[in-house]
C-alpha cells in the first residue's frame, strides 16, 4: 500500500465525521462522528510518518522515526478525554431538558 | 541556543509547575476542609497564581531577550513573548478568582473542583503560550478547550449553563478535530513537528514542486478553523453568544479575556514562527484573507450587538468585535503590529474584566443580566455606574479613555502598511459600537426604576472596582506601557 491509499482513506473518514456531525440528530451520532475525524488524524499522522519522514542510519541499521506515531498515541489519549467530558456534558442535558436532540436543547438564541 | 534536555528544562519551568502543585493542593485541601461555606480553597489558589507570579518574573530575569530559550527538546519555548503571555492570563486568572468569591451563582459544594480547574485551565493557556511544536500546540489547545467546557457547564440545575457547555463542546470538538487535521497535512508535508523547521521544509518543498501551493491553503485553512474558534473569529463565532451567555458571568469574563488571549498567542506564534518565511507568505496572500477575516468579525460582531437585551450577551458580541480589532494587528506580521497587539491585549484585560465585574455585582444585588436591570443605577450605585460607564466608554474608544489609544495604537500600525481600507472599516465599527455601549449608560442615567432602594456594596467592592476603573483611565497616558509593549519581540 502506499501513502495515497492511507491519505484517501483518512480523508473519507474524516468527510464521513463531518457528514455526521452536520446531519445527525442525536448528540451521541455527533460524537460519534467527532470520533471518525480525530481518528481520521491519527491515520495521517502514522501514515505521513511512515512514509515521509526520512529513516536515520544509526550503527549501520535503519531507525525510523516515530514523531507521528506519538502524536496518534495523544490524539487517541485526548479523544478519550474529550468522550468522556461530551457523555458528561450529554447526561447533564438530559437531565435539565429530558431530550438529546440537539435541536430541542436551543433556549439560548438572539 | 540548543534545545534543553527534560530536567534542565524543569527550573525554567517552575511557573507551570507550581501552577499543577497548586492545583492538586486545591483537590486535598477540599476533601479535608469540612466547612462548606469556607473559603480556604479561593485563598490557595490565589496563593499559587501569587507563587506563578514571582517564578515567571525570575525566570524572565534568566533570559535574555535577544536569545529565546528552547524547552524539552524544543516542544516549548520561554522567551518575552511567552512571560508576557503569561504575566497576563495570571492577571485575568486571578480577576476570575476575586469575581468567584463575590458570585452568588456558583454551588458552594463544588468549589474545589472548581478552582483546581481554573488553575488547570491557566496552566493549558500557559502552554498555549509557549508550544513550538504541532503536537504540543494540539495537547495545550485541548488541555485549555476540555477544562473550559466543564467551566462553561459547571452551574449544576442550569438549563442555560448545561446548554451553554453542550454547545461549546460540539462547536470545540469539531473545530479542534479540523485543526488536527490541517496539522497532520502540515506534519505530512514538512516531515517535522517543530515550527521553526516548518518554515523552512515548506519552503524547500513548495520550491521542489513536491506539494503544491493549494494543499498548503487547504492545511492552513484547516487550522485556522482551531484558532478562530478560539479566539472567535467569524466564521467560527457562533459558539461564543450562546456559551457566554449561559456559562457563570465570572468563566464568562475569563473565556472573553484570557481563552481570547491565548488564542492570539497561538495564533501569533505560529504565523510568525511557522510561516513567517517570506517565500511562503508570497505565494498566498495571508494578509489579504486575514484582514477580510478582521473586517468580517468586528462588523458581524457589532451589528449583532445592537439589539441585544441581555447584557451579559451584549458583551460576548463587543468581545467577537474586538477580537476583529485584535485581528487587524495580527493581520500585518509586522514588529508594530505585533506590539499594538500587545497594548491593546492590556487595555482589553482591565476595561473588558471591570465591565464583567459589574455585571456580576448586579447580578448578585438586583438579580438580573438584562438592561432593564440597570435602570436609575446612576443614583441606586453611582460609584458602581460611574463605573460602568468608563468601562464602557473606553470599550468603544472615546478619549481620553485607554480603550482609544489602544485603538489608536492599532489603527496606527494599519495605517503605516497602507491597509487604509481596513482601519476605516475599524474607525465606522466604532462609531456603530457608540450606540449599544451607550444604550446601558443611557439606562443608568435617563431612565428611572420603580426600585428606588440605593444597593450597598463593601468596601472590598469599590477596591476591586478600582483596580479595574484606575488602569482604565490612565494606561493610555502613561509611556511605559507603550515601550513595554514595543520591546517584546518574536522569533
């Protein structure tokens, strides 16, 4: 496989996210797709890794470098953070509105 | 200089850790104090920001500042842009802090929570301030966005302030996963994270015809969705009315102030740093789509403030409008513009801060945010109106006000690159600004309310106030805020 074939997929899934988010009417689909495009980075940041930074020649043996790689690790430790606030947020309006629809929780307007 | 290694780097950042140290000392001290109504959390929260304070001024005096010094391996850097950065999110962190203590609002159960996450949030921004890197740009960007949604969501039994998070966080979470998207297309390209080898990759490969000047744009467009949400830029303004106005009045003022600034920090730093190259900035013109961006912001900001009732939703549409003004300094990457930005962040801390201040005090006494609330204020609290209306008169800029010269300063520096255009959108922007700012000054003083009854403020009130209503007046006439603005450089 090469790069084209992880970049197009990443950018379907980060289409696919955005597709979610702009058409589903239920705050837990939102997240979802929120889930699709942060997964859809990480694809590109081990991709772009894999393929564009250059190996260095350490003792005479190939090393990759991993920064892409740490940088997925993150995205995956951070979109853990950010579900488990959402879901807190998503309880929260349940409770004080009864509905997670999105467009039943609209007081605030002007 | 060469980059730190891990512990060399822990004394130069001691602020940031003292900032953590505190915060977990907040969480302790809450479990062990029984008293519910007890303040001890506030005052040790306050006595971190007081310890930050003192270890950023000796780090600043560990620094010289022609050589910025790279952290961990370069993820970081301390230089005067960052301790200036700094010394103003502790400033608005502490103001947050001091309103907090007077706020009727917040659950008294909650209060550790609370203040350990507002010392968190301040140690994101502080990062925000710093990062040199994409991954670390992401990480504090987060950091700063997670806290400030349970911030904005924290009045628990408020339909308004659940609301207000949940819309944070749908409009946060999408705009944080594009920005992580344009990064990865840079890190694609430029093979690095480090943004001061990014200028240069770019640069190589854009001459090599390896990537191509379009993908470029889509990157950075990409990216500039992350960092006008966070600084509330048109088109990723319409979080901010609805989040500000259900959010509590005191994370109100701290989202419109500080996240405000942290944003442009980031922003500056990495349009300066990272793509500050001119090879880069010739092919697209940034200038010319940031300052459609400025002029976009500061028009929409303004004309939807004009029919607003509710005051504290009034100041979240000033504050989208003057996050344009900042823009127009931003727009220009030049050393003057950067400084103008500088003095105008000040000016905006202490007029924009006592505005809030006083929708709290009213909030607290007459129970309202509306504009009606404010009716025959003048002789109910003339101290606190006398007040207000200088906060308000220098938010639109009237001389002698600090509010004008900071505008001043700004149109200045637009004015010196022949943007001529762009500083008479600001100037028409301001005029229009006169008549919303001037609607609640006009209720204070011309209309009367069937509450005659005068409100009793302590004295601790008026000394708070006084500290925001003092620098208002005189920051503009005193030089030294100006060369201090002019000295701070960015490399």
């Amino acid at each position: 496989m090469s790069l084209q074939h992880y970049l197009v997929i990443s950018s379907i899934l980060f289409s696919l996210g955005i597709f979610a988010v702009l058409t589903r009417k239920n705050a837990i689909s939102i997240l979802m797709g929120i889930e699709l495009i942060l997964n859809s980075c990480n694809l590109n940041f081990v991709a772009f890794s894999r393929f564009v930074t250059p190996a260095e020649t350490i003792v005479g043996s190939e090393v990759f470098r991993f920064d892409g790689q740490i940088i997925a690790i993150f995205g995956i430790v951070l979109a853990a953070a950010e579900a488990a606030v959402f879901l807190a947020i998503i309880l929260a309006i349940y409770r004080e509105f009864g509905s997670i629809r999105p467009d039943e929780v609209d007081t605030l307007k002007g | 200089m060469e980059p730190l290694k891990n512990i060399e780097s822990l004394a130069y950042f001691s602020p940031e850790i003292l900032l953590v140290v505190f915060a977990a000392a907040v969480i302790i001290a809450d479990l062990l104090v029984k008293n519910r109504e007890s303040e001890l959390v506030a005052y040790i929260s306050l006595a971190g920001l007081g310890c930050s304070l003192v270890a950023i001024l000796i780090t600043n005096s560990l620094i010289n500042s022609n050589e910025p010094i790279p952290l961990f391996f370069g993820m970081i850097r301390l230089d005067g842009f960052a301790v200036f950065f700094k010394i103003l999110l502790l400033l608005a962190t502490t103001a947050t802090i001091l309103f907090s203590l007077r706020s009727e609002e917040l659950d008294v159960k909650l209060k550790g929570e609370y203040y350990a996450l507002l010392l968190a949030v301040t140690f994101g921004m502080f990062l925000m301030a710093s990062s040199t890197n994409l991954l670390m740009i992401f990480i504090s960007l987060e950091t700063v966005s997670l806290t400030s949604y349970i911030l904005a969501g924290f009045l628990t039994h408020s339909p308004r302030s659940s609301e207000a998070a949940f819309k944070y966080i749908t409009y946060g979470a999408v705009a944080s996963g594009t920005m992580l998207f344009g990064l990865s297309m840079i890190f694609g390209m430029a093979g690095t994270g480090d943004l001061s080898q990014i200028s240069l990759q770019i640069a190589s490969v854009l001459e090599s015809g390896g990537v191509s000047t379009l993908s470029v744009l889509i990157a950075i467009t990409f990216i500039l969705a992350g960092i006008g949400y966070k600084i509330a830029s048109v088109p990723f303004h319409m979080w901010s009315p609805d989040v500000y106005e259900g959010a509590p009045i005191p994370i109100t003022a701290f989202l419109s102030v500080a996240s405000k600034a942290a944003g442009f920090a980031l922003f500056l730093r990495f349009f300066h740093v990272g793509f500050g190259k001119p090879e880069i900035l010739q092919s697209i013109d940034w200038g010319f789509i940031l300052a459609i961006v400025s002029a976009l912001t500061m028009t929409v900001g303004n004309l939807a403030a004009l029919p607003q009732r509710n005051v504290k939703r009034l100041l979240a549409y000033s504050s989208i409008a003057h996050g344009g003004y900042l823009l127009m300094g931003a727009v220009l990457l030049t050393p003057e513009g950067l400084g103008a930005i500088f003095f105008y962040l000040i000016v905006y801390l202490f007029m924009n801060l006592g505005a809030f201040y006083v929708v709290v005090l009213i909030a607290n006494e007459a129970g309202t945010e509306m504009i009606d609330g404010y009716r025959g204020l003048a002789t109910r609290a003339p101290l606190v109106a006398g007040a207000m209306a200088i906060f308000l008169f220098s938010l639109t800029g009237i001389p002698p006000l600090a509010g004008f010269f900071g505008k001043w300063v700004l149109f200045y520096a637009v004015i010196g690159e022949g943007l001529y255009w762009l500083a008479f959108i600001g100037l028409l922007n301001s005029v229009v600004s006169l008549y919303y700012y001037a609607r609640i000054v006009k209720a204070m003083y011309f209309e009367t309310s069937e509450d005659t009854n005068g409100l009793s403020f302590s004295t601790g009130t008026f000394a708070l106030l006084s500290v925001f209503a003092i620098p208002t007046i005189f920051i503009g006439l005193l030089n030294i805020f100006y060369t201090f603005s002019d000295k701070i450089t960015l490399q």
